[in-house]
C-alpha cells in the first residue's frame, strides 16, 4: 500500500458538489493499493499501515516539537481512495496505473485501512471509492509525509 499523509487543520471531500466527509485538525490520507498487495499479505499491510500512521510523532507539543501523535492529540482522519499513487512516470508523458491494485481488491483495502483507523480510536471521514471527487484542505506546516507498506 501507498500512503500521502498530510497533517491538517481541517480538510473535506465533495461529490457533486456536496461534502461527503471531512475532519478538524488531524490528518489527512490518500490511500492506494497496489498489485502487490492481492491475497492475504493485503490486509495485513492496511492494518500495519493504519497503526503506524496513528503513531507517528507528526504533532507539536508544548514545545512546538514534533512528539505527539494523531492518538495523542486527539485528532481525526480524512480518508480518500487515490489511485494514481500508483503512477508509473517512467516512461513517455501518460503515466501508466498498471501497479494499482484492481478496483474491487482496492476497494476492500481502502475500507478495511479505513475501518482500521477507526477501531484504533480516530474519527474517520471518507472520500467514494472510485468517484470523481474535490478536495479540499488547509496543510499545515506544511507537513507531508510518503509512506509505502
């Protein structure tokens, strides 16, 4: 699995126009599958994944240090389904979207790291599998992080 993970004072997401998920301050994470996560290695990376990103020492503390986690902190998630993490951009000017994983195993990982975040403590927001969305969010730091499983 692949990962963007931004810290956030706020973010939502929109389909046709009406928002469909949203967080206050946390964080918010793109996620992808890919081909190699088919079969029963699958799960186990999302689940991996979900409880590395609630961990991380990503929030300032008292002291403007960053040594406070998403669980620390008491922040939430929104979470968004993002194929062209998957992007290929090593040849030509197309990227090529072969190394995402196919929609309905990547469909069943976004909501099993999602539901994941979930049971770990965070409140999660979601985007639509699949759906043309907007997203909107205010990053801050910036803080931006890449994670792959």
């Amino acid at each position: 699995m692949r990962a963007l993970i931004q810290r956030v004072t706020e973010a939502s997401v929109s389909v046709d126009g009406n928002v469909i998920g949203q967080t206050g301050p946390g964080l918010m994470i793109l996620v992808c599958a890919m081909r190699d996560d088919e079969g029963e290695a699958g799960p186990a990376r999302a689940k991996a994944m979900a409880e590395k990103i609630v961990k991380l020492r990503i929030f300032r503390d008292e002291a403007g240090k960053t040594n406070r986690s998403l669980l620390d902190v008491g922040g939430g998630a929104l979470v968004v389904s993002q194929f062209t993490l998957a992007a290929d951009t090593s040849r030509g000017n197309r990227p090529g979207f072969s190394q995402a994983a196919p929609p309905d195993e990547g469909r069943a990982l976004y909501e099993l790291f999602a539901d994941h975040l979930a049971s770990l403590g965070v409140t999660v927001g979601r985007g639509e599998f699949g759906a043309e969305m907007q997203v909107s969010l205010v990053n801050d730091g910036p803080m931006t992080i890449w994670m792959e499983s």
